[in-house]
C-alpha cells in the first residue's frame, strides 16, 4: 500500500515519456510501474489524456532579497510563485539581502527567517567578496552549496566584487573541501570603456554592456580554475561569442559548467521598446542571432541548464514612469514563467519535453548536488507536477504569485499550463508551507 499512486498514459520517467503507474510512500518515489500493474494507494490520482507527470524543477538562480529587503521578495512569495510555476527546489543568492549571505552567522539568519515561509523546498548559496576567504569553509560545513562572486559591481554596495586575482585565491580555498564557485562573469574594466547609458534607448544600454565584457571574465575564470582544479561555474551566460572558450575548456577538462535563462533564449533586443525597464537584466537581452547560438549550446552541451535569475524589486526602481534604463534595477522576475517560456519556444524548435525537463531539472540538481531531486525515478522525492503541454495562456501580472506585478513577459501567449504541484507527495496549495530548508549533504 502507496500512500500516493499516480497513473497515466503520460509520465515522464528516465526512459522517456510512457504510461505508468508511480507509488509514493514516506514523501519518497517507491515504485515506477507500468500502467495496468494495478497498484494501490490510500490516495488516488488518475491524469486526464492532456497532462503529462513530470519531476518538479530544480531552480538554482532565484533571489530572494529576505531579510533586509523584502519588500522587493520573499520567501513566502517567492516559493508560492515557484510551486506555481512547476518549481518544487530553490536555491536562494546569497544577494540581495541585508546583511548579505557572506559569513555562518549571515547563513543562519537567512535559514531562520525562510522557515516556516517556504512551499516549496530552499537551499542557501553563500557570497564570496573581498576579506571573506576565511569565512568560506564556516559556511561549506553549515550547510551552503557553493559560493557566489561577481567580477564587476553587484549592484548593492553591501555586496562587493572581487578582482580576478581574488576570485583564484577564493578558488583555490574551495578546492580543498570540493565547493564550487558561481560567478558573474562581467568585466569591470571592459564595461568602464564602453559606451555610457544614456537613458531610454535600449540599443544604447545594450552597447554599455557588450559581449566583450563576459568574454574576458570567462576567460578568466577558466584561467584561475585551470590553476586552481576548483570548480566554477558560469552564471547567466548571454554571449555566444563565448561558447567556443567554454566548449574548450571542457574538452581540456576544466571542471567548468555553464548557466543561461528563460530570457536569454525566449527574448531579443530587435523588440525591446525603448523605455521598457522590465527587460534591463545584466548581462543583457541580446540580439536574435545571439540567441539562435545560444540554443544551439544548449543543444550540443556547451550551456548545461537553464534557470530563471529571477531578480525582481519594486516597481519604483525598475523607474517604469521614465524608462531610463541607467537609473533602472537590472532585473527579470520570471520565477513562475520559466517551464513555459521554454517549453513555448523549444516545441516549435523540434526539442522533445524530456530535453527541457532535462535541462531545468537533473541538470540543475546535478550542479547543486542534490541527489534526491530532479528525476521522476525510485528513490527520489516525489516532487511532482502535473502539466498540461498543449494548454495557451496568456500572462496576467495580476495572477503571478512573486510580489511586485512585474515582468517583460505580460501580455504575452505561452503554452504549457503546470496545473498541479506536489512536494513530496503532497499537493501544494499555496496556504500551508511544507518546504524543507536544505543543505549540502543533507537534501534529501
């Protein structure tokens, strides 16, 4: 007897999608059977012919902003628009938060004020800046999956960057206990020489911020973790200029992966509207061509997965009212999106679902090391969503679940509806928070 049985012609297990019956018991998957088998369960649930059963997504990119900030987010928003969105893991930045996630006792603050907020489960990255390196270990041991840096200005002034030789000391002190480090990779000095922002031309925030700046930071890190045998990880890539430096560096194998998001693959700088603050992100939204290579590193494995950057704010500082994209936060809020987004785009390019799955959940879990999440397989939690692949919607801020009604995605038609989320084999609903608050080692 399952405390939970799910049966469908749809269920998108390892081998690809199949009818199949799938047991829960103890929050755990505990049999994947073909359909027919007959098991039982004290809970029943049959999928209608449109919805297919697919393993929750793993979103290793989300801030948060809790505490200090969370007007702007927090984890009670945050985690009711992922579970929304088909999210059932988070991993929270250790930025924008006051204070920052940048010391052990910063780390358990954060731990304190997520609990008893989160839907879905939550993980805590920790910050790597300047005259923290001693700090690193402390945070590893109490529980932080790796650590994040930026090269250029984070955009908060609590959070500094660190100067290339930096980053390879830091590097270099999570190799010895086998951490990872998440980077920013935008040059400070490259940015300094381009173009200044002017104001509300978006062809002009786009040339302040050129492909050129995240080629030289990428070399970069893959210089100091050839040095260092660290791993390091690439954030938010939007350049394909840098994808054969990448494809390179893993042939040479340099343990390095790579990141890119919903709006690097879904948007282009053609139609962005001058004025249009909702769509100013660092790195940048780039041009169509940019973005066709983008998928195509997707698709032979240079970019390992996709996840949101949901970075949202309030709506006064993303300066809607005068669209000046200098004075604008650089932000998109698509926590809730993400599936769809994709999902929209990659359908009419040919790519399967179990590649989507694939890239917004094992691969993300894989990068974090969370060895219970991101398969729909015996052993694994039962973080499972119910989606509708063929299902149109079109998107009303009013009904997105994070909590400043923003996004450059309003208005827009997506297909591909999560209609049910479980964590552990209970539905989220959206009132009563069942997140585990996770840590490396224990992420089960």
């Amino acid at each position: 007897m399952f405390d939970l049985v799910i049966r469908g012609q749809r269920v998108l297990t390892g081998d690809g999608i199949a009818a199949r019956e799938v047991g829960v018991r103890g929050g755990v998957i505990a049999a994947v059977e073909p359909l027919g088998t007959g098991l039982e369960g004290t809970r029943s649930i049959e999928l209608a012919d449109d919805e297919t059963l697919i393993p929750g997504l793993v979103d290793t990119h989300v801030h948060v902003n809790e505490p200090g900030r969370t007007e702007w987010e927090g984890f009670a928003s945050a985690t009711r628009a992922a579970a929304a969105g088909g999210v059932t893991t988070i991993i929270d930045m250790p930025l924008n938060s006051i204070p920052p996630t940048t010391t052990a006792d910063a780390l358990a603050l954060k731990r304190s004020v997520a609990r008893d907020q989160a839907f879905v489960d939550v993980g805590f990255w920790g910050g790597a800046v300047p005259g923290n390196t001693g700090d690193l270990r402390g945070m590893h041991d109490a529980g932080a999956f790796g650590f994040k840096c930026f090269l250029i200005h984070s955009g908060v002034d609590e959070f500094p960057h660190l100067e290339p030789a930096e980053m390879e000391t830091d590097m270099a002190e999570l190799a010895t206990f086998d951490s990872l480090l998440i980077v920013h990779a935008e040059d400070s000095r490259t940015i300094e020489e381009a173009p200044a922002t002017p104001g509300t031309h978006y062809s002009d925030f786009l040339a302040s911020r050129p492909r050129g700046a995240e080629n030289v930071a990428i070399a970069a890190v893959i210089d100091a973790a050839r040095r260092t045998g660290a791993r390091a990880h690439i954030l938010h890539l939007s350049s394909s200029d840098a994808l054969p430096l990448i494809a390179a560096a893993k042939a040479e194998g340099i343990k390095l992966t790579v990141e890119t998001c919903p709006h690097y693959l879904t948007l282009m700088a053609e139609e962005i509207p001058d004025g249009a603050t909702a769509f100013k992100c660092c790195p940048p939204i780039r041009e169509a061509a940019n973005r066709e290579l983008l998928w195509a590193g997707l698709q032979d494995g240079t970019i390992d997965c996709i996840v949101s950057d949901h970075s949202p704010s309030t709506l006064d500082l993303k300066d809607l009212e005068n669209g000046d994209f200098a004075v604008a936060w650089g932000g998109v809020s698509s926590l809730q999106l993400g599936l769809s987004l994709i999902w929209t785009d990659a359908r009419e390019r040919g790519i399967p679902l179990e590649q989507v799955i694939s890239w917004m959940s094992a691969k993300p879990a894989a990068l974090a090391r969370l060895g219970a999440k991101g398969q729909l397989a015996t052993g694994y939690d039962a973080d499972l969503v119910v989606f509708a692949a063929e299902e149109s919607y079109v998107v009303d801020v009013s009904k997105l679940k994070h909590k400043n009604p923003i996004t450059p995605y309003a208005g827009k038609t997506l297909t591909g509806l999560v209609r049910k989320t479980f964590l552990r084999g209970n539905e989220v609903d959206g009132k009563t928070p069942t997140g585990n608050l996770l840590s490396l080692g224990n992420v089960g």
